[in-house]
C-alpha cells in the first residue's frame, strides 16, 4: 500500500480531503486500470475506482484494495462523487489539471459539491518499488537484445524506415509489448536531429547511425540510445565528439546517487562537453525520470535542485548535434541507490564499428 | 483554402473573433504540422503558426499561407497572441475546450487580453477533401493487401498476439506508417468482447476470428472488421449471427447518402439485428466518422439527427456479441456521394472459411 500512502502524503501536503483521478498512468499506478475510461477517487478514509459497466468485472478482479463502483445513466460519475463527497465531508477536492481538459473540469465543476483545485502529481510516481524496478529492468534488458540483432542485421543500402521496422519486430518477439516510443534512427546529416525519427532515408557507409528506441515491458518503459559507424568513420570529427560523449556520459552515471542534485548531474556532464569546445551543440536536458511514461518527474536538467532518491529511474542522454554534419547520443537507463547507482541498459559504450 | 474558410464559418457561427488550436490533428489539418508543440492562431483576418526554433524552418516550408512566427525566451506565446489582440482588436478568443487541459487554459487566462470561450471543432474536418479522400482511400486499400495476406497466414495453434505482430509488420511493408490504433484479435469466446484486444489465446480449429484494425497512411486512418472461420464452423449459432450481421451491415451501406440522417442508418442495421432476436447483444454505436483520427464527427448512433453530407466518410460495423460463446462484425469505411456511397474497404463479406 505505498503507492496510496504515498498519494496521501500529497493529499496532506497540498490540504486536501480527497483526489480525482483520470490520467491512465496514474490509474494503472494505483488501481491496475490502464484505461481513458473510468477515475480513480481516494479520499483521506477510502479509496474507490468508479468505472462503466465493461469495465467493473475486471476492475474488482485487479484492484482489491478498492471499493468498485459501476455507474450507470442514474448512478453518474457526478452523483456518485457528491454521495462520496457528503458522506465523507470533503471540502478541497484535488484534481489533475495538467491532464483534464478545460471541457471536462468545467462540467464537473460545475455539479460536484466541493472547491476543485489543480495538483500536480508528477512526483507521485518518482520512486519505484521493487516490482517496478523489476519490469523496467525487464524493458531494459529486451532492449539490450534488441540492439545487439540490429548491430547484426543493419548494412549499408537500407532506409533508416527498414531498420525502425526491424526494431518494432524484434521487440514484439523478445517479449516487449511494443515500442514506448516513436524511434529514432538517424543516420549520416539526420543525425545533427536530435529527435531524428527514421525516414525513408538509406544509410551508407562511413556515416554515423544514432538508434534511441525503447521497450514496453507490461507498460513499463525503457529508454536507450546508441549511435555506431557504418563500416568506418567517414569524419574524423565525429569520432573525436563520440569520445566526448562518452566521457561525459560515463562521468555523469559515476556521480548518480541519492543525495545529489539532478542539477548536479547535468552539470558533471555538461562541463566536460563544453570544455571540449562543443557545448554550444548539447541543446537539451542530460535526461529525465523514466517509469510507466517514458518521461517522468524527475528532470536531469541544468540547475534542477531535485534530489536523487533512492528507488528513482532516470535516464543519462547527453548528445553532440552539429549541423549538416552529423551527431552522437548515447543513453543508459539508470537506477539510483543509497550510495552508489546501477546502469540497466548493458550495452556496450564503446565506438562500434558494423558492417559496411 | 476550404479549410481555413470552413474554420472561419466556425468562428462566425460561434461569435468569435479568433480561435487558438493546440490539438496535433487539427494542426495537421490546417497547417500541415502534426505535433504536440506549438498553435495555429487564425483571426478573422489572418492566420498564424506560433512554434519553438525546433519546428520554424518546417513550418515555414510547409505551411506555406501561413504567418510563421518563432516564440523565445522574451517572444514568447502569450506576448505573441498579446500583440496579434491587440493589433486585430480581438474581443473574444476561442480554444479548445475538449482538447486543452485545465492546467493550460489556466496560464493562457490569466494572461491573455481576451475573453476565452472553450469551442468544439468536432465538425470541422467532417467533409473530407478530394486529396484526404484519396489517402483514407490507400489507407483502406493497404488494409486490405493485410487482411488477405493474414487469411493466407493464419493457423491454428497460432496466438491472437502473433497475429497481432503479423498485421504490424505487413502494414508497414504495405506502406502503411502504422497501424492506426491497438488491433483487435479475438478468438472463439474472446470475440464476445467488442474490444479485445489480441492476447496470448491460442487460436483454434473451429474458432471465429473477429479482426479489426486499420492503417496509418500519411496521418490519414483506415478501419475494418472481418470475422473468419478456422477450418469449419463450429457453432451453427455463430454461422446464423454472421448472416444476420452481414445483412445489417449490407442494407446500412446500401442506404448511405447525402441527406439521410445518421440516427437512420443506425436503425436500419439495429432493426434487422433485433429483428433476427439479437437487439441486446448489439450493444455499441453502428459506425463513426473517420480521417486524420480513427473516431471523428458524426457518429452513426441511435437516434442522431446529424444529416450524412457528401464527402463524409464513416464505418460501419455492426456486430453481435454472447458472452461465453463468441462475437461476429463486419466494418467497412464508406464514403458518402450524393445519391449513393462507395465502400472504400474492398475485401469479401462473404463468410471465409480459413485453413483449420
């Protein structure tokens, strides 16, 4: 029961009596509900999942420390949340406004009998449990597997848009549910795009490839980027910038650990690039929570005073992009503990060479 | 310029003097720039694209009559739509209320200069173009090369999810962009769920298979639903539903025109169904609009008063579902002429009898 106590302690924090529900994250988080349909509703003494008809049978097998409620065309959403709202005398009630739309918050304002007021629940799912560690280790490993076949099968003459097809493919038949995300494969110029999504593009030898892809293991996510050679390395330049990358990467995982700023983090590697002489060419954040959204609280960005927790996933992403030349991105997924973190994704950081 | 001039009716009819779009479908539509960053803002006298250096050079090529604009840390949105209220003199300024979370429209209130009215564009890509028609048309067209490949492909002893991981894989080699929405794969008794999703079933000899999927072409959707026997049929009761179903959906799409409305076409296929002593067991909406998203404006539902226009393209799927034994639906995307309607899915209706 952390997950709810840990909603509680927010609840607490932000003086409220009670909570709505409706991202499917946080649902599937707290209920086992992986749905647009139907909320979650805890309160300081209960907590319920109000669902439609499809949708209650499974919902009283997944979530056995809810109350499951059916609604019907007399037994609303609304008139079931006021029944709940005077019997438990809530007057503050939360709602998650950077998910409700406009539309949806203006009707129930409008019939539920308490003040509404927007929390942000972003850190709710920051620290993971052992289980969810577990699949996200899971999602980390397939995508391992992934990538050593696609360093076999890739060659010169196929379209980035092949490669991509390949990846879904192998995820599916090593046990991932899917992709968590639209990948990215960007090859010789496209690689200056940080979010390069693989075109009809054919890669050829002696350009750099950047794959970022990552795997959906029970809607659980990974997250990992490699960038390797076609054959040879055609600019001299970009090998020079992978070794940076490297470096600023390999630094940045040494330092994780709880205690430490994530602005911190992004600092160790940041500074090692720029003193490359290349920092003007690392535009985005070093990384970013990763869970049952691909992004999640907490951002590994410049001056981000957050502070590591034990039991938190990020991701360790810093990139070199230059202009119609070309870029490097590597990316581990990334555990952090007491004193120390351990590095999901295994797969190798040196400059691979395939075939070409 | 249908489009914006569509749009424009839209603000005159709602008393509006501008309207802010966020929605990626509705920016694709009307701007050609599909995604979660950035908004078109259209005025009764102009039109405008606001986004982030990331997308500026895109825009500006692709969004040809459009005013582009790159926001920055000083320009940013809300400066940018101040100064536009301003010089237009804008008084009322709509959004999308359906779209828009609360979290936002909350920050945009604040600091815009003009009353906003949360609006419903659920209309407004209803009346497909000859070039939109033409890309449902091959999204429909790839559907069907998969569909036949898969009766090709499918055996007993196979599960629900390798067939799933079979239809992904053709789309894409088809020269679809990718399936359109989660694919449903559902066997023997799974077909008794409207909405189940292909799961580690074993499928077997004598099994009903209901699939339902659609393409991805160029951000436009397909959508069809057959249902096959694997080797015989094994239940006389099933092979009566299907005849009932393949009636209903027959006369339904024989009845599709302009100026019929879409509560009509719903109850000329509930009727034969609850005719045939199904009615309870076809518990689901006849079909729904489809485009740039796999459910658009209008629904074909019991009772709509919606008129059918030319150039609309609907599904039309009925189905009949008994728990415990097994479901059947056919569904096809129909394009509405003047007097008639073309059946843009072109595979049989006919009960096909796989390898089993």
């Amino acid at each position: 029961m952390t997950k709810l106590s840990n909603l509680r302690k927010l609840l607490e924090i932000n003086e409220l009596d009670a909570i709505l529900i409706a991202s499917p994250y946080n649902k599937f988080y707290l209920a086992n509900l992986y749905s647009g349909s139907g909320y979650v509703f805890v309160t300081n003494k209960s907590q319920y999942v109000i669902v439609d008809a499809r949708y209650y049978a499974q919902v009283k097998e997944n979530a056995k420390d809810f109350i499951v409620i059916e609604t019907s065309k007399i037994n609303t959403l609304e008139n079931i949340l006021n029944r709940i709202i005077r019997e438990e005398d809530i007057q503050k009630l939360g709602f998650e406004g950077e998910h409700i739309t406009f539309d949806t918050f203006f009707c129930l304002n409008m019939q539920l009998q308490a003040l509404m007021i927007s929390i942000s629940l972003k850190s709710l799912r920051s620290l993971k449990s052992e289980a969810e560690i577990k699949m996200i280790e899971e999602a980390a490993l397939i995508g391992d597997k992934v990538y050593s076949h696609i360093l076999e099968y890739i060659e010169p003459g196929m379209s980035e848009r092949q490669v991509e097809n390949e990846l879904v493919r192998m995820i599916k038949e090593c046990g991932g549910k899917k992709e968590s995300f639209d990948i990215i494969v960007a090859s010789g110029e496209r690689g200056a795009f940080p979010h390069g999504k693989a075109s009809d593009k054919i890669i050829q030898t002696g350009e750099f490839v950047t794959i970022d892809f990552g795997v959906n293991f029970n809607n659980y996510c990974s997250d990992m980027t490699r960038t390797f050679a076609m054959g040879y390395v055609k600019d001299r330049q970009l090998k020079e910038i992978y070794e940076v990358v490297r470096k600023a990467q390999e630094a940045a995982v040494q330092n994780i650990r709880a205690g430490v700023t994530a602005g911190e983090i992004d600092a160790i590697a940041r500074n090692i690039i720029k003193e490359a002489g290349w920092g003007e060419y690392f535009g985005h954040n070093l990384g970013h929570g990763i869970g049952i959204m691909v992004h999640e609280h907490p951002d590994l960005s410049p001056g981000s005073p957050v502070v590591l927790e034990e039991g938190m996933v990020v991701t360790v992403e810093p990139g070199v992009y230059i202009p119609s030349i070309g870029g490097v991105r590597i990316e581990d997924d990334v555990l952090v503990n007491k004193n120390s973190c351990v590095v999901l994704t295994k797969s190798s950081r040196d400059l691979m060479i395939v075939k070409g």
